[in-house]
C-alpha cells in the first residue's frame, strides 16, 4: 500500500517526538559519557559485565562510545523534527528508515567499540578484594588477601593457637 502524501499525520505525531526524546536523551549521555561525568549506573551508557567492572572501565567505555552515540542521537533528533514538520511524499518515509537504522548502527557499533575498549582495561586491572579490605577479625583477614599472599602469610592467629 502507498502513501501518496507522505508517512500519515498519526505516524508522525507518535514517531517524531520518540525520535526527538531519544536523541536527545542520546545527546545527553554522549555528553556526560565524552566528559567522564556519567556515573557508573544500570540505566544509561555502554552496560556490558566489562564496562561494569569499575568506575574507570565505564568511564572509558563511555569516552570511546560517545562520538557514535552523539552522532546517533543528532540524527534522532534530525529525523525527529523532519517527521513531526511533514515533509510531503516519500521522502517522509526515507527519512523514517535512515533514522531507524542510523540511529541503531551507531549506536551499537559505540557500544561494541566502548565494550571492547573497556574489555582491555579491566584485563589488565587486578581483580577487586573479595571483601573491600574492611576486614576486621583474625580469621578473615587471610580472606581478604590475594591467594598467593594469603599462604605466604603464615597462620592466621586461630590457626596457630591450634596447632600448640
């Protein structure tokens, strides 16, 4: 079925403002992300287990995305406002597809880049204490160790008072 006039009004009313609220939005978190100003959260930015792994791995991920995920949200927006002004005959719907699809590939190829990115530093971060080092007692101070250093260290007091 064609549509002689362009993408019908009802479309245009409904798509254009979810284009406009998602470029912005994308806009938004480019912005935070590029200045290293996005906290590390499960709602917004690169999400993946390494972006995940610490402040600085998201932070990262976030700086090597942003430029894709920028672009992706200004042609959201772009795409947006050509909908919700009408443009008359096909082009309406030119504009519709190129703004799906570019807003998707963009965006899915920052995220990939930023996860990847993030991927190699938290390999080449050390893993994080089990505990935080908080520990406070005896017996789990060895806990809190690496586990080379944990038998380096000797008994822990309970297992020396032990083994008398």
């Amino acid at each position: 079925m064609a549509y002689p006039d362009g993408v019908p009004l009802t479309v245009s009313l409904i798509v254009g403002p979810v284009l406009v609220l998602a470029g912005v939005l994308l806009v938004t978190v480019a912005v935070l992300g590029a200045r290293s100003r996005l906290p590390r959260n499960r709602i917004a930015g690169v999400r993946t287990a390494a972006t995940l792994h610490s402040e600085r791995t998201f932070a990262l991920a976030n700086r090597v995305a942003a430029p894709l995920v920028g672009a992706a949200g200004a042609i959201a927006l772009a795409g947006g406002a050509v909908l919700l002004a009408g443009r008359p005959g096909a082009i309406g719907w030119v504009v519709l597809a190129v703004t799906g699809v570019g807003t998707l590939v963009l965006s899915g190829v920052g995220g990939a880049l930023g996860d990847r990115a993030a991927a190699r530093l938290a390999a080449a971060e050390p893993a994080p204490s089990p505990c935080g080092g908080t520990c406070a007692g005896c017996d789990l101070v060895a806990g809190c160790r690496p586990a080379g250093e944990a038998e380096a260290a000797g008994p822990s007091a309970d297992e020396a008072s032990a083994q008398t």
